[in-house]
C-alpha cells in the first residue's frame, strides 16, 4: 500500500498491550504538518477503517528489504535475538497489513458480514498455521442463497462455556463492534441468521427450531476449519 500524497508522520514499533513478543510490527503514526505532535493525541495510517497499516515483525525478521529494520529493533532492545532466531525458524508465510493472523486465541480481528469464508494465520513463537474458517453469514435457504447482512465488525473467538461443549476445543464468535453500519439487504428478511449486535455471539435458527444458536468452530475438528487454531489454546 503506498503512503497517501502528502503524508506526514513516524515509524515506530508496536506491540499489543500483554501480548506475546511476536505480536509486535511497525505502524505508522500521521502528524499533520501544521501542529505540534503530541503522540497520543495523533492517529495511525489506515488500510481501512480501524484496521492500521503495518508490517508484522515475522515479516521484518523473514524479509531481506527489512533487514536494516530488524537490526535497528535488536540494537535498542525493542526485540531480543531469541525471538529473531525463533522466528527465523517458522515456516514461510506471507503476512502484510491485509493479513488476519491471531497470536492468542482472544485477539480481535475485522470480519466483512459479506463473505462466507476467511483466510487467516495463527501464530506463535514457535508454530505458525494457516487456513480458512468458514461463518455462518450465508443463507442458503431457497428464498435468499446470500448473505443477508453488509457491514464489516471487530469479533474475537472464545472458548464455550455451554454444556454441551465441556472438555471439548470448541470456540464461538462475539461481535465487539461495528466498523460500519451493519444494514439488511435481503428485503423482508426473518432474521434467520441474527443481525450481529455489539456484545452478542453470532448466532442463527436451524432448519428444526426457531430458538438461536451460536456458531461454533471445533478446533479437533479438521472439516471445521478450526484447526489452525488449536495452536493457541
């Protein structure tokens, strides 16, 4: 992603506050050029709204155009060399500002209600997966086949608490806020699949009941797509 015309601002190395040291990158902070900075007065460059542009510190330690920048990090004691060989070890990846990719099991990431499916990475210090869960935000009942609901939300995962679930990996999906407005494009529709609310798991009826029940993903379950999961829990 190119820098927008005109662009002011600073590099600098982030990482999520309690987070594991490999979830740190490099973000770009935007300083308007008629104001003093004052660093947490200022935002970060966005890809899209709420998502900052970055590049992950996997990617500074594993790319030859970083190099420079995974030494600059070494030599003021933002990363240790530990994590830079451990890193090193990991299999190869290709994860940018597009990437979804989890570091532990409750991180938030961003959801387009629009598609079925989404690619993601989980990673840790030593293990790095990559697949495709797949949502429940299709209707595929013979009156819709689509998705009902556009918008884009922040959700993270968390283990079950249900019974039904216990001494299982068994993950569900809460919705922690709406980027953008989440609109109905199906006229009429029943609500079949539940308009995801800030604060509630995504849920949806099945074609035996009209009670709602959560979506949930078995991360032993390989059909699932959970699977990559499994490595952060």
């Amino acid at each position: 992603m190119p820098f927008p015309e005109n662009a002011t601002g600073f590099l600098y190395y982030w990482q999520a506050p309690r987070g594991p040291a490999i979830s740190g990158g490099l973000r770009f902070r935007v300083t308007p050029s008629n104001t003093r900075p004052v660093f947490n007065e200022l935002v970060d460059l966005e890809i899209s709204p709420g998502q900052p542009w970055h590049i992950p510190l996997y990617t500074l330690v594993r790319s030859k155009c970083y190099a420079a920048v995974a030494l600059q990090l070494l030599s003021e004691g933002l990363v240790d060399e530990n994590l830079v060989s451990d890193i090193r070890k990991l299999p190869k990846a290709r994860l940018d500002a597009s990437t979804t990719a989890l570091y532990t099991i409750n991180d938030p990431f961003h959801i387009d209600l629009q598609n079925s499916r989404q690619k993601m990475f989980a990673v840790t210090r030593h293990n790095l997966a990559k697949g495709s869960i797949r949502y429940n935000f299709t209707d595929k009942r013979d009156n819709v086949q689509g998705h009902p609901f556009r918008g884009t939300v922040v959700a993270r995962f968390e283990r079950s608490t249900f019974p039904e679930h216990a001494n299982t990996r068994t993950l569900v999906l809460r919705i922690l806020q709406l980027l953008t407005p989440v609109e109905c494009v199906v006229p009429g529709y029943d609500n079949y699949i539940a308009q995801p609310e800030v604060g509630k798991l995504l849920c949806r009826q099945s074609r035996w009941s009209a009670d709602y029940q959560p979506w949930t993903v078995d991360c032993d379950n390989s059909t699932s797509g959970g699977g990559i999961l499994k490595i952060l829990l």
